[in-house]
C-alpha cells in the first residue's frame, strides 16, 4: 500500500465564519482571522486562515484514509506522533482546496504499525497550498480492555488508578 495516494472526491471550501470560528476555538486573537480590512492592510485577499486551520481538512482526509484504505485499525486507538507542515502560502476565506493523500511509508515492529502519510493541499489553479507529513502509530484487532482502562484512567484522571463511570 505504500505510495498509494488517492484525491478526496469533492474541493474543500474555506469559508469565512469557518476562520473566524476556528482562531477564536484556538484562541487566535490576530485581527487577519477576523477583520477583512486588517487582512487587507497586511496585504492579503481575504480573511486569513490561523496556520492550524489545516488541521480541519486533514482530519477529513486522514479519516478517509483510516477507515477506506488502511483499514483493521480501532480508530481509538491510533496516535498522532508527529507533524510536519510546510507551507507555501496561506490559506485564506474563499480558497477551493483540493487534497490529495499518499500513505508514504508503513512498518510493522513490536507489535505496533507505524505509518506517514503525506497530505497536499493545493488551491484551484492548482498551485501549492501547504503539505503535512503526519506518522501514526497504532494497532490492528481487538484493543485490549484493561490497557484501555489504564488509558482513560490517565486521560480523565491525570493518572488516578480506579473506576469512573
């Protein structure tokens, strides 16, 4: 499966509530996210997009990917391990976004899969938009219920042993 890469059918359209929702959920407060005219004034187009605001569309993306290609996994329990976003311009309200997703690498060791993918993100005309590369790691079949505990117990309870509800 390694260098599969599949296109997400429909464009994604940035839009301009979505922005100002987004920087205020991730406590953004630069007025570019907000206010078309400071936007304006630092010489973009349109309301731009917190850096971040990625994270929306690779989530779709990634979701396909999980639950499509690179199936057997329990969602819950895939972990994001790393990140690397390359940006080559903003993003901004308006923008058509079309993405298109390549599983890069996967290995098998200890028990566990590791595996990139590799997600661009590119506006109408086809140019540039940004580019992650994102590694998870996570496991196949049945999760094991006790370590699933062990988890929530850190999770919920910042590491208290015991039962919750």
């Amino acid at each position: 499966m390694v260098g599969f890469g599949y296109r997400m059918p429909d464009h994604y359209e940035v839009g301009r509530e979505k922005v100002r929702e987004f920087a205020t959920a991730v406590q953004n407060t630069h007025p570019a996210h907000y206010d078309e005219t400071a936007a304006h004034a630092l010489g973009h187009p349109a309301l731009v997009a917190p850096p971040t605001f990625v994270a929306v569309i690779g989530l779709i993306a990634q979701r396909f990917l999980l639950e499509q290609i690179v199936t057997g996994f329990d969602l819950s329990q895939i972990l994001q391990t790393d990140q690397r976003l390359i940006f080559h311009r903003p993003m901004y309200a308006g923008d058509r976004l079309t993405v298109d997703v390549c599983l890069a690498s996967f290995r098998h060791t200890g028990g566990i899969d590791i595996f990139v993918t590799e997600t661009d993100v590119t506006d109408d005309t086809g140019a540039p938009v940004v580019t992650t590369l994102t590694t998870f790691v996570g496991r196949t079949g049945d999760a094991d219920p006790d370590r699933l505990r062990r988890i929530r117990d850190v999770m919920m309870r910042g590491a208290a042993p015991g039962p919750h509800p």
